[in-house]
C-alpha cells in the first residue's frame, strides 16, 4: 500500500453549510409548485421527504398563535414568539439533527435549518410571505472522529432586500459576526436538508443510508456543491474511488471556488498514487482567502513528507492562527521544530498542546517522537566498538 494509503486521511464533508443563489423578489412556494418540481426531477413526492410538510395539526396551532386582524409583521412575530417561549411550542436547539419541520414540531428540538423549515412552513401557512437566507459570517470547522466539518448558518427573511428583517431563534448568540445573508430558493433549502441528513448518517456511521440521502439532495439541486462534497465522501468510504473523484469534479464544475473539493479530490488522487495532480490541486488550498485551519494542516503534512520545511512551517503557523485553541495545531508546531531539529522548541510547543487536550492525535505523536529523541543509547560492548571501528554506521 503506498506510503498516502497509511496516513490517517481527513475527509472534509459539509454539514448544514450553505450556498448563495440571490432572487430578486421574495415568492413562497406553495405545496403544490415544489410536487410539480419534485415530479419535473423525476422524484415521487409520495416517497419523498419533504421538509417543509404541514400536518392539520401543525395548521391549527399555527393559527392560534397569531391575533385576529394582525397585519403581516405582526403576525410574523407571534409566530416567533409562540415557538420560542415557555408556554407555547418552546423548540430547543440541537446541532446534530436536522428535523423535518413535522418532526421539529412533534419533538420540540431543532438545528438551524430544521428551525428555518419549521418556521418558514408555518408562517406561510398564516399568510406570512418569508424565505430561506444563508447568512454569510466567519467560517466554523469542528472535527468529528477523522472528518472535518464546516458548519454555516441558515434563517428566515421577511420583506425586500433593501429593507429586509431577518428573523432568528433565540439560540444564536453571535448575530453581530453576520456579514450579510442572501435569499436562497426553496429547492435549494430542501436540498440542504438532505445533504444534512446525508452528512449525519455519515457520522454515525450508516454509509447507505448517507448515499441515499445525498443522491437526492445533488438531484434536488445540482448546482449546490456542498452536496457533491458530501456525496463524494461516501461514495469513498463505500470504496467507490471513481464515484468519489466525479462527484469532487462536478462540485467543483458548479462552484470552483470551494476548496474543500479540492482538498477532498487531492488526497483521493495522492490515495491513487497520483502525486503530481494531487500536489496541482494541493497548491490551490494555500489561498489566503482559505480560512480552514484544517486544510493548512494537511498542506503543512504533505511539506513536511517532502522535506519542505520553510512551508512545512508556513502552513502550520497559519493552522494555528485561524485556530489557536486547538492542541492539534500546536502539536503540528512542535513536530515541525522536531523535524527542523530543534527538539527544546518541540517540548516547549508540546506541553502547551497538552494542557489543551494530551490525548489529541498530533499530541501523541509528537509526544512519542520526543520520547524517542531522548532515549539513551545503551553501552557499547567489545564487539560493537570493533564493528563500528571496521565499518562507521549511523546507529538509530
């Protein structure tokens, strides 16, 4: 097996992670037009799961929350607030699953998206005009075992563009980090859901029903990449390498912009044995626009392998700068200044990783490097001394 086949390889997969696609006037989509668009893809919308779904009940409750004669706005807000507070429906956040809109309902938790659904199906139940925005503000990366997850943000919006309110659950504390939002279409939004979903079985380990999953969502919407990301990821891990490789290249025919599918695809390639298209697309990832303190790390591992050490170098300060708080980034550190033969600058990096997290992957590493660096070399007897004297060698 190659020497890339060995190495722990990181797959980047997205979840509840959005893309742009702008309109210029906000239009609710009935259930009727989104059955004829699902039929239009060759989907049945009586297998199908549809997240923006209203139950009777769902209809009813919806009604009672909102004053007789209330305008549009108003109406809005006690929608808002019936689902927000103590007495009324009194949804809890929950990051890890992503609810159709009945299931947010019956459940009471919800992530952003399934909120967003929930939200926008009721008030438009009550004649309330809203719409799906992705809201564009600092990247988010969490690891979940040997994937890398990037998380964005999805909410509701009411009114036109230039004067528009942006509607929000009570759980996001850091509205301030918004750098704008823009109007996304409800296939768009459906598609989401279903990468979501896609991503999570993914995580918890159930590969077929991820593929089911994300198979809908890039036909939901083809030009949504984040979905071919996913996608691509378990074709992988179900040992499809030429499935996997074409999902990467039509995410990146639909948005050449998303770095991950480069990253993805360049460690698929480098699996293969093919080094040199791998290190082309490893190039593009050091971009200053990319904020994946991930990505750099595995730009840094590959340097380091090569024995480049000045951009070994390079890469992990940039990791740690994007994601100071993390021990794997400082443990990169010190495996650098180990390479670089500076073993006191190692331990200094490596007890500074450990009061982060001493059992992270790069701390054990480089800790175990260390341990090696400072084992003492046993005695020398008659016959070794005589060896060596007849032929030096490099004891290790």
């Amino acid at each position: 097996m190659p020497a890339a086949g060995r190495q722990r390889l990181l797959w980047w997969i997205w979840a509840c992670a959005l893309s742009v696609s702008c309109g210029s006037t906000p239009t609710a989509s009935g259930p009727t037009t989104l059955e004829e668009k699902f039929r239009q893809l060759g989907i049945d919308p009586a297998t199908f799961v549809q997240p923006l779904e209203v139950t009777p009940e769902m209809r009813e409750w919806a009604w009672s929350q909102v004053r007789q004669g209330a305008s549009e706005k108003q109406r809005m807000y006690d929608l808002m607030e019936g689902l927000s507070r103590k007495d009324g429906l009194a949804v809890r956040y929950q990051r890890d699953r992503t609810g159709t809109a009945r299931e947010v309902f019956e459940t009471g938790l919800a992530n952003c998206l399934s909120f967003t659904h929930l939200f926008i199906a009721l008030a438009r139940e009550v004649g309330v005009d809203v719409y799906f925005l992705k809201v564009a503000r600092d990247e988010r990366y969490a690891r979940e075992g040997d994937l890398v997850v990037r998380w964005e943000h999805v909410t509701a919006g009411w009114g036109p563009a230039q004067n528009r309110t942006v509607l929000e659950f009570g759980f996001i504390p850091d509205q301030d980090s918004y750098l704008g939002a823009s109007e996304i279409p409800d296939l768009t939004a459906i598609a989401m859901f279903h990468s979501n979903r896609g991503a999570e079985a993914l995580i918890a380990g159930d590969k077929q029903e991820a593929l089911e999953w994300l198979e809908t969502a890039v036909v939901l919407d083809p030009g949504w990449s984040h979905s071919w990301l996913n996608l691509g990821v378990v074709r992988r891990r179900l040992g499809d390498l030429e499935g996997a490789e074409a999902a990467y290249r039509r995410g990146i025919e639909a948005n050449p912009e998303h770095l991950q599918l480069y990253s993805n695809l360049a460690t698929l390639l480098r699996l293969r044995g093919e080094r040199d298209s791998a290190g082309v697309l490893l190039r593009l990832l050091d971009r200053k626009r990319n904020r994946n303190p991930f990505s750099y790390l595995m730009l840094g591992d590959t340097a380091l392998r090569e024995q480049r050490l000045d951009d070994a170098g390079r890469f992990y300060r940039r990791a740690m700068r994007l994601n100071r708080n993390n021990a794997n980034t400082r443990a990169a550190m010190g495996l650098w200044e180990l390479a670089s033969d500076r073993p006191d600058k190692a331990r200094g990096w490596l007890e500074r990783a450990e009061r982060l997290d001493a059992e992270a992957e790069r701390v054990v590493l480089l800790r175990s490097r260390l341990a090696k660096t400072e084992e003492p070399a046993e005695p020398a007897n008659e016959e070794d001394v005589e060896s060596e004297t007849r032929s030096p060698q490099r004891r290790s």
